[in-house]
C-alpha cells in the first residue's frame, strides 16, 4: 500500500500497488456512489474534480467510464508530479486532463454549468470542512450507527447551526445517511432506534440505511461500481433506493423555488 501526505499523519490519498485503480479510501468510495444514480446509457460524459491528491477518484473515473472527460483542477504543481510519478495517474490529456490553477477560479470563469457538485469533506471538523460548508448549499451526513461516530454528528450538527447563523444563511442539512450498518447487532439497533426518535424529529434521518457488506469492499478493489460488481445485492440496491430519496428532495427544492418566484 502506498499513502499521501501533506505534512502531517492524515492520509490524503492511498494505493494498492497491485490494484492501482481501486478506490482504498472509505470516503472515495462514498464519493464515487453518485454514479449509481446512473444506469442503461446514461452516464456522465464529464467531470470536474478540484484537487487532484493521489488521483484516485480521477483514476477510478478514467477506468469505469471510458466516455467520460475528466478535468482535474490542483492548485500545487507538485501534487500532479507526485500523482503521476507516484501513484500512476494515466498520461491521456484527451480523457483526464490536468489544470493547475484554483479551483474557484476556474469554476467561475466562463461560462459553465453543472448539474450538481459535490464537496468532498474529511472527517473532521477542520478548516477544509468550514470552507466546504460556507461554499455549500446543502450537506448530506454520512455516520456509522456506533457511539464515536454519533458524538461526532452532535459536533457537527452544531458547527452547520453556527455557520448557517453567522456565515452561510441558505445552508441546510439534507439528511443523516446510516452507513456500514449491520443490523443484526444490538448496539446498532439500539442506536438507530435513538437518532431516528431524538434527531430524526426536526432532521431526516433517511429512510435508506446502507447495509456492511464485503461484497462493497469487493467492488472497490476490483475498481468498479457497486452495481457492475453486485448488481443484485443489498448495497446496490440501498443505493438505489437512497437515490430516489435524494432526488425527490431535489425536485422538491426545485418546486418550492418555482413557487417563491410566481408569488
């Protein structure tokens, strides 16, 4: 396994030499589940990623969609040398192009238009956390049902309530989506049964519960979706069915927009 750092322990980004394309972080994989959103021929022909770090969701795109443009925003030069160099990020200007410039500054200038973009967070309420919740209109909140991860939702709940009052005003929080759920045990059940009648009364707790299962950690490793991977089990279809719940929330927000601009 190779690891990235920029100057401290936390991992920025990680490799298996021997499967290079496989998605090894936990968060690259949460990231990459916006494409279950897709099938049949619908998929996405382009991409922007701002930060490229080791590569590994632009390496992860380049292989499971070959229709797919991607353009990757990265501020320091030195990270595509290393990403490259390192971490076997393709040489395919055609498909996988790389700009070094900030990421702001390129979203804003011309004229371009995106469905949705996601900002990916750490799992810590650090200064790269902030920013993504002053820049956001809307977060969704990943959190396994065990007692370290729910502290950690209170923290952060807290946080979204402060910098709604002071910062970032249209911010809201979309919803709480269980993860890595295994149901079987007490501890889990127990714990879910809490957030759903104590937070869930004045936040969604999603309907949707994403199941633990090998068969996920299988697809990241052989650097696919969870849907080419296991298209019949149970985390593909907890995907599906947390997709149609983001997206009538995304048709509602639409319908209430409407709504406030003809009155």
């Amino acid at each position: 396994m190779r690891s990235l750092h920029f100057g401290s322990d936390w991992v920025q980004g990680a490799m298996r030499i021997a499967r290079p394309w496989s998605l090894e972080l936990a968060y690259t994989r949460e990231m990459m589940a916006g494409l279950l959103l897709r099938n049949g021929t619908d998929w996405p022909r382009s991409a922007l990623l701002v930060g490229l770090g080791a590569g590994s969701l632009a390496k992860f795109i380049y292989r499971s969609l070959p229709e797919c443009r991607s353009t990757v925003v990265e501020i320091n030069p030195r990270v595509e040398f290393i990403a490259r160099q390192y971490f076997r990020l393709p040489d395919d200007p055609a498909r996988l192009g790389v700009v070094i410039g900030d990421g702001a500054d390129y979203m804003l200038a011309g004229d371009r238009q995106f469905d949705y973009i996601l900002i990916d967070c750490p799992p810590a309420l650090s200064l790269l956390t902030i920013n993504a919740l002053v820049a956001a209109d809307s977060v969704l909140i990943p959190t396994q049902p065990n007692y370290l991860s729910t502290k950690g939702l209170n923290l952060l709940m807290r946080s979204v309530s402060r910098i709604k009052k002071q910062i970032n005003p249209k911010l809201r929080i979309d919803g709480i989506l269980l993860t890595m759920v295994d149901g079987r045990t007490n501890n889990a059940k127990s714990i879910i049964a809490s957030l759903r009648s104590s937070i869930g009364e004045s936040i969604r707790v999603f309907d949707t519960e994403i199941p633990h299962s090998v068969r996920a950690a299988e697809s990241s490793l052989e650097g696919k979706s969870i849907f080419a991977h296991d298209k019949g089990g149970k985390v593909a279809a907890a995907y599906e069915s947390l997709t149609k719940e983001v997206m009538q929330l995304e048709q509602r927000a639409k319908d209430r927009l409407r709504s406030d601009g003809v009155r």
